[in-house]
C-alpha cells in the first residue's frame, strides 16, 4: 500500500500557497466542489511525530479499514515554535485543506474559547467521556479526542545506578547522594530540558515535588525547589549549557551517558524502544522521585476537528474510531504509548513497553493537570526567560521570586488572589 504521509515540503508549499492567496476554497463552495468530484470520503490530517515513525503506517491502514476512509497526513514540525505557528496559521486563516489536527495543551488553551474548532458532542457522548479521565476531557472542554496520555517520569540509566551502588533513588537524600557519586568526567547526574520553551515542566515539577505551591512564590517549599535547582547547577550536578536543550538533545545525552537522570515524559518511550535502550538494564522509567510529594505532570494530545474542514462528517467518522475502545488499543500499541482510556489500561491482556514501571505512577503517584494560561505561549516563554536568568546569574534569587510573583499574578489573577 502506497504511503500516505505528505512530505514537510508539501506541507510549506500548501502553507505558502494559502498566504500568497492561492489556497483552496473555502466555505460551502469548496464542499459542493469535493462533494462532486467523490472527495467526500477523504481527510487530511496535521499529525504529530508519530507520523514520522517507521510503523505508522500500520496505524494508517487500521483506521482505513475500521472507517473506509481515504486519510492523508501531513507531518508537524518537530520543533515546538514551528509546529505552533503552523496550527495557528491553519485555524486562524480558515485553510480547509485540513480536516484534523494532533494538538497538545499548549495548543489547545490558545484555541479553545475561539470558534477555530468544531465541537464534538456528538462524538464525546456522556458514555465515551466516562471511560477518559475527567481533567483530559476538561482540557478541550469537548472539543478535542484525547489520543494518550503521557507522565512526566523519573529516567535513570542503569549503568549509573550500579556505579553508585544504589538499590533506590527517590528520596532527596538518596537523590543528593547519586548526583553528588556520579556527576564526574564529564558525566552530570541530572539532565533537563531547560530551553526557554520547555524549562517550566521542570520548574513546575520540582515545586510540586518539594510539595510547593506554583502560584505562591512567597511560600518556603516553592523557594526551596527553585534554589535547588540552581545549586543542582551550582554544584555541577546538572550543566548550565542546557537551556539551549529541547527534550531532543536531552534524549540523546542519556542515551550517550552524559547525563545519568532525567525528568521526561513517558511518551518517549518509542525512542528508546526503537535504538534498542530501554529497559531496567539500560535507561528505564524509576518510582517518581519523592523530595517532600510524589506528585507529577500527567498530560495528553488530543485530535481536534478544524472547524473550516468542509469533510466533517468524515472526520467524524475517524474520531468515533479513534475515541473507541478498537483505536485507543490499536494507537498505544503502535506507538507504545499509554492509552487515555483507563478501560484500555485495566485490560490484563493490554501491554506495551514500560507498562509496568508505568502502572506505580497510575496507581500510587498523585496525577496532576499542567497548569497553563489560555495566552499559554506568552506565559510559558515568561517563565522560561526568568529561569534562564537566574541559573545563569544575571538576576539575583530574591529578583527572580519578585519577577516570579509579578508573572503569575498576571497569567492567574485568580488564583493568586
């Protein structure tokens, strides 16, 4: 079977053509035209890495078979900016080239209260939405498909483990010990992805592990967990060097050895079952580290349905497959991914790699939503800028928990009242 991802190229050549004004029609005109010419049965979809993945194939052609629909995907840019110019392009401008859309929360938040997206009660009835957790559900406030959920995980490599002569990293203290044993010859104990887009899951998830308050800067826990993570640099434990990394770089300096932890999401997985590396011998998820809570990011992209698509009924049809018990097993499966519907994950039969290093997280780490403005791009580059600063000694700490305060008293008015 023929492949049916369009190049990246095409991709820009489409987007180009839509802003020099020589995209394809819009509005009812442009579905009276597909609708003559049999095009009806067809869907384009903007999809994720995932479809640049060597299986995903297989996962094209189930969907096909289950729904009878012709799909074609054009592949997102893999780098953050990129990928979110191009979903809003899409949505603002009206380009009904695209019928769905992979979109994470960030991307999500920026639309949601627009009229850039369909509404989907008529595929998120009360029965589907039940078997979804409630908060994945309330993040596209019905109007996207969750497709997986990931969690923000504890990485170890193994080899590290063993050189420290540890049985269990979780504690602070036996955190402070395998940073401090292993963080030589070139070799840092913690890695992070603290480029300015991508540094406030760290800074989220270190104040909820040292059980702060993210909306409170005043509050001793939430200090605690941001002074540690300068001293984590401070003490050459983790590199500076890194906020210029994305989770890219980051994936590849563990896998090299120069970075023996990491705080990641599980949706990676595929990465390091693909070069042959995960597992309890290699890298592997560990238990959540616990430095005061065990408390962690459980996130999720979903499919949303553009709401210039002139083939909704189409799409429909997709998302009803892609929301069923059938394409939630068959998506975490390809992909080795953790499916969002829990009925998928309590299946005894159900299993993909890293399932049961995943299953403690589910049943004994307190999941939590990602907090995020609707202007989340703004707030997330904020955030990103002042961390950079202070790690990198341009402003003092005291400044940095005054510009702190002042950002999410703009960004969460109501929440810091």
């Amino acid at each position: 079977m023929r492949r049916k991802v369009i190049s990246t190229f095409l991709c820009v050549s489409m987007l180009a053509g839509l802003l020099s004004g020589c995209g394809a029609p819009s509005g009812d005109g442009a579905k009276k035209d597909t609708e003559k010419s049999g095009e009806d049965n067809k869907i384009t979809m903007f999809l994720d890495d995932a479809a640049t993945q060597s299986n995903f194939q297989d996962y094209l052609d189930a969907a096909e078979e289950a729904t009878g629909l012709e799909i074609e995907v054009v592949p997102m840019p893999t780098n953050t900016a990129d990928r979110t110019a191009k979903f809003m392009t899409i949505l603002s401008s009206g380009d009904d080239t695209i019928d769905i859309i992979s979109a994470d929360q960030e991307m999500i938040l920026s639309v949601v209260n627009t009229d850039y997206l369909e509404p989907l009660d008529d595929v998120l009835t009360d029965n589907v939405k039940s078997a979804y957790p409630e908060s994945f559900i309330e993040m596209s406030d019905g109007k996207g498909v969750p497709m997986f959920m990931e969690i923000f995980c504890f990485w170890l490599n193994s080899k590290y483990v063993k050189e420290a002569g540890m049985d269990s990293v979780q504690t602070k203290e036996e955190f402070v010990k395998y940073l401090e044993t292993v963080s030589k010859d070139g070799v840092y104990g913690y890695g992070g992805g603290w480029e300015q887009t991508y540094v406030w899951n760290d800074i989220g998830e270190f104040i909820n592990l040292f059980g702060g308050n993210l909306y409170d800067w005043s509050d001793e826990k939430t200090q605690e967990a941001v002074k540690f993570l300068k001293e984590m640099v401070d003490n050459g434990w983790t590199s500076k060097s890194q906020i210029a990394d994305q989770y890219t770089e980051l994936n590849q300096k563990i896998m090299d050895g120069t970075v023996a932890s990491m705080l990641n999401y599980s949706s990676f997985m595929p990465t390091y079952e693909s070069a042959g590396r995960y597992g309890t011998d290699d890298i592997y998820i560990a238990p959540m580290l616990n430095l005061g809570e065990e408390t962690t990011y459980a996130n999720g992209w979903q499919y949303v349905l553009n709401a210039a698509s002139p083939h909704k009924e189409a799409a429909k049809k997709f998302l009803n497959w892609a929301a069923s018990l059938e394409g939630q097993k068959v998506y975490a499966e390809t992909f080795s991914r953790i499916p969002a519907r829990t009925d998928v994950i309590d299946d005894p039969e159900f299993s993909v790699p890293g399932i049961e290093e995943l299953k403690p997280y589910l049943e004994e780490t307190n999941l939590v939503v990602r907090p995020l403005p609707s202007n989340s791009s703004e707030y997330i580059n904020e955030v990103g800028a002042q961390f950079q600063k202070y790690v990198s000694d341009e402003i003092t700490f005291e400044e940095y928990i005054e510009a702190m305060d002042k950002c999410m008293k703009n960004y969460f008015p109501d929440e810091t009242k």
